[in-house]
C-alpha cells in the first residue's frame, strides 16, 4: 500500500511535504514514495537526519508550479513529479496518490493519465467542511463551472459512496444546496436535479440552503463546481476575516491582551478545528485511482493528515463501489 | 420625506419594528409611517408612551407572513402591509419603503406596484457585506436564480450606482464574482459578462474569487441571484459557527470564562460588525422606487439602520440615476 506524495506540490514545499511524509510513516506506519527531483528530496531527508525506512524517493526532473497553466504545463513537462506520481497509480505500483501542488494540474494529470471510471460522466472534487464530527463534504468544489443535471447525480452517488465508505459515516445524507427549501425553488438546473434526486439510489434529504451547511442536517452536500468554489472559498475568507479581527480586538487594550493570553489555548484549538489543514486532504472523485489533494498551504501536519485519507481511501473499496455505481 | 414602514414585517415585529421607527425618528429626525393594522401599532407605541410626533400610522388589515408563499400571498392580501406601502411609495406619498418581511413578498410587490425601471431587464437584491469601512456591495444576492448575461452588467451599474451615492464610495470598484482571476477562467456564462463588463462604463477591476472578497479589493461584487444567495448564506452561517464554537471554547474552563469576562466587549463589538442588522438595510434595485430590505431578525437598531439606509437613498438621486442608466 505504498502511497505516492508529490515532494514538490505546495506552498511550503518541499520541506513541510518531507516533514509530513515522515509524520505519516511515524505515526500511522504508512509507506510513502516521495516523488521528486532525488537530490532535493534527499537533502531534505537528511536534514531530519533519516535515513529512509519505510520512505523511498521516485525520481521527477520537473515541479510545476502553483501558478502555470494547469493543462499546458501537465502537457508540456511529461516528467513533472505529478505526471510520474500518477503513473505509478496507473500501473498499481501506488495505492494513492497526495498532492498539495496546483489543483487544475492534478485534475488535468489524473484525466490524463488515469482516465474516467468508466460510465462517470465528470469527476469532482470534494471538500470537508469542520462542521460535525465527521465533517461535512461539499462537491463539486471546482472541477466542473458548467454542468448538466446528471452530472451532479453522480456527485451525489460518489460523494454517499465517500462518506460511507472513507467518512465512516452510515447511510449519508445528502442534501442538494439550493436557495431554498422546497423542490420547486431554485435555479431551472437545480430543480431538475432535485427531481433526479429523489428517484436516485442515496440517502437523499431534500435542499439545503447555504446557511445551514454548518448545522449538520446533511453528511453530504452537492453543487456545481463554481456554486461550490465560491461558497467555500467565500466561507474561508470570512473566517480569516474574523480571527484577523478577533486579534485586533483582543491586542487593542493591554487588559483585553492579559485575559487573551489566558485563552489562546482555547482560541487556537479553534482556529485549528476552521482550518483546512485539519482534514488534511480532499478527494477528486470519479477518476479511475485514488487521487487526494491536500491544502495549497498544507504544514507537515495538514500533509499527515492526507496522506491517512488516501490510505483510508485505497484500502476503503471506494474506487470499486465508485465503478459498480456506473455499472447500475 | 416620509419613509414607509411596513410595521408587520420581520421576525420581531411589530415589537422591534416600531422601537426602530422612534429610534430613528429620536436619533436621525425621519418623518415615520407606520404601515399596518392601527390597533396593533397604536397600542405598540402606547407601550412607549409616545403620542406620535413625526411618525404616523396608515392603516392596513392585513400581514404577510415570513413563510407565506410570496407572489401568492401579494396577489391575495391586497389589503397587507406591505402592498399598501408600496402603493404610498408609488403615489409619491412615500419617499421609500423599508421592509424586515418575507423578502420575496417585498420583491413581488415591488414589481407589482412599482414595476421596474424602464430599460432594467431585472431587479436586484443586494447586501453589504462589513469587510471595509464602507461596507461591500454583492449583488444580486436572490432576486433571479437565472440569468442572462446583459443582466449582470445592469447589476454591475446600478450597483456602481448604490456606492457611489449612498454609500459614499468615489468612482466605486466593481469585480465579477468567479472562480478564477483571468477573464478566460470560470463558466462560460461569466466569460461572456466578463467580455461585456470591460466595455460597460463602470471602474471594472476584473474578475474577484470568493476568498478575495473580504479583503476590500472591490467595492461592488457583482454576481447572479443563485450563486450570491448560497454565498451570502454560507458566510453568515460559517459566522455563526464560529462564535457558536468560540462561546463554547470560552467557557469550557473556569479561567477561561473569568478572561473571557474581561473580553466580553471586544467579543460583542466583533460580532456586532459581522450582524448584518449593523448596515440594516439592503437595497432592491431596478424597482421604480426606493426599496430597502432589513434582515428577517432585525431588532430596533436595525431598523434604524435600515430607516438611515432609505433615507439616504431617497435623498441621494440614486433613483434618477438608474433611471439615466438604462437611457445610455
């Protein structure tokens, strides 16, 4: 169950993706092949003083950047520690595959490389909102701004398969985000979907709006890609925006910074639970491999902790249940 | 420049409603009427011991309720509050209107009474968000789940419109809401209103992602009704969230809740700026009149706020404006 970890995907790479491959094979005993230029890798390694057991380097010449064109430089640089990551989960020398690199060119490289599972219309990427104790995930986050009802039935279908299945969670609800509660409201798309739904083979709870993802009524909440990006990107900067201001409000008098001190254990651990680091990594769903992506601003911890959710994933029966769901 | 005020409208009224109408009239001098059934309002205001000067009652028999089915509930109550002040507002008797009531209600009335200015394809709701000193403008936020590109670039108008004139900002910014920066990212929809927005005579600044939008970079965020709404929501419910889990964290332990004490009017000021009753009132805009709508859950001093908002607007020729735009 050796899982492939993109060495050069990320803003704090490579040094907190080695630190985090380590975490990984110290505490949850996991077999990591980290995939990269051999030499970057290798002085990273030594400076936490390791020699590899447990930990191999895959060579890549190449790293695309956060910022390239995701197709163009997927294309362009064939030996790009993506593209050779991917190809050991092609060939089944990976189980998984981690990356905390450019979203699009992991996208664009599991399509690639990996293909569709067969019958799966479009693959989507999912994100885990801090909100219960599983959490809740929302898809599609971004694969997809354009869609056709069907598209978001099999979200629907790959997101309860998710849940179950690497979420731990029995029988997911799944509840479509929509800008009201009954099946006649919304968009003409979504109350097409909403009717497909219904007569779908999930756990299917109705609409929900967006001011009630957080409350936990629904384990698995379904959207296009660009209704996703947004909400979830628009949900992240108003918590940046409120600890920012927390911490304003806290250091704007010297009593208000004496009593803060006293509660920054309990802020932190806040501040922690909101971060998207937390759960670590989110699955691209419906390619035909398993494919993680962490957090563009992933710590060693935050890459731990995807790297537990690919081992999850590729030892769940996830992509065989995702396949069979086409096959219905 | 008598402000209509729909006494039967929101989650706390007539309570909160008529406090908000004798606050304003105390605080800001607006000449106030009350709409809405004249027992129930004058025995409200005896609560107070007010003879009312500078605030009257105009009698309506009926309410529309917060989960009346709108367009039905307007065209069957011709009698309820709100319709018998946007009939003030249409016969000049009002200034404008403010409404803490079924938002839908409000809109299909608007519609109704007022129609829409001539040349405005579709109204828009807006809200502001408290990122910045002056407040960001998003629209629409839930009046058209669906729609047409020249649509948007009306909202991008009447909303430069808004800020300029009643929120104070010069020659405003307005950013497309999209899930990428460059003009070729996103749905295809937004694309095309990209394309048309750089040629629209407003101060575009080009497309804003969602994690963007609380770092002030624009003044006016310009979106449909779908992806607006779920926005909105999502950002008051992650809010909620997080005091929720902050009041939780910070009585957790008994130090904790003796330096929380000591915090406890930093923390309420904080949330206070993210309540959206802080800016009370959003506008409707592309409607043939002024049109605020106050927060479901307003309490007196949002209604005050709301009551500011309107008279601002009133005062502030945005109305003539729009109505200019559409003649370009």
């Amino acid at each position: 169950m050796l899982i492939a970890l993109d060495a050069m995907g990320g803003d704090h790479a490579p040094a907190e993706i080695v630190a985090g491959a380590l975490l990984a094979r110290n505490e949850l005993g996991i077999e990591i092949a980290l995939v990269g230029p051999r030499e970057i890798i290798a002085a990273e390694l030594a400076r936490h003083g390791e020699t590899p057991t447990g930990i191999e380097i895959i060579h890549a010449s190449e790293a695309i950047a956060m910022d390239e064109h995701p197709a163009q430089a997927v294309r362009s640089k064939r030996d790009a520690s993506i593209n050779v990551a991917m190809g050991m989960v092609k060939r089944g020398v990976a189980s998984s595959f981690v990356s905390a690199g450019n979203t699009g060119a992991v996208m664009a490289s599991a399509l690639m490389t990996l293909g569709r599972v067969h019958g799966i219309e479009r693959p989507a990427l999912g994100t885990i909102a801090p909100y219960t104790e599983t959490g809740v995930l929302v898809l599609d986050v971004g694969a997809n701004a354009d869609v056709k009802p069907n598209y978001l039935v099999q979200f629907a279908q790959m997101g309860s398969v998710y849940a179950e299945r690497v979420m731990g969670v029995r029988n997911p609800r799944v509840a479509l985000l929509n800008i009201g509660g009954e099946e006649t409201k919304g968009s003409e798309l979504m109350q097409d979907v909403h009717g497909r739904l219904s007569k779908a083979n999930i756990n299917f709870v109705g609409n929900i709006e967006g001011g009630e993802v957080h409350n936990g009524r629904a384990d698995v909440v379904v959207t296009d890609g660009f209704t996703g990006n947004v909400a979830v990107k628009v949900t992240e900067g108003a918590a940046d925006f409120i600890f920012h201001e927390l911490r304003g409000a806290l250091t704007s008098k010297l009593r208000y910074k004496l009593a803060a001190l006293v509660l920054k254990p309990a802020l932190l651990q806040l501040r922690e639970k909101m971060d998207p680091g937390t759960y670590g990594g989110v699955p691209l769903l419906g390619v035909n491999g398993v494919v993680i992506i962490a957090h563009g601003a992933s710590d060693a911890r935050a890459v731990r902790n995807a790297l537990h959710a690919a081992n999850e994933a590729a030892s769940s029966g996830m992509l065989d249940a995702i396949r069979s769901l086409a096959k219905r």
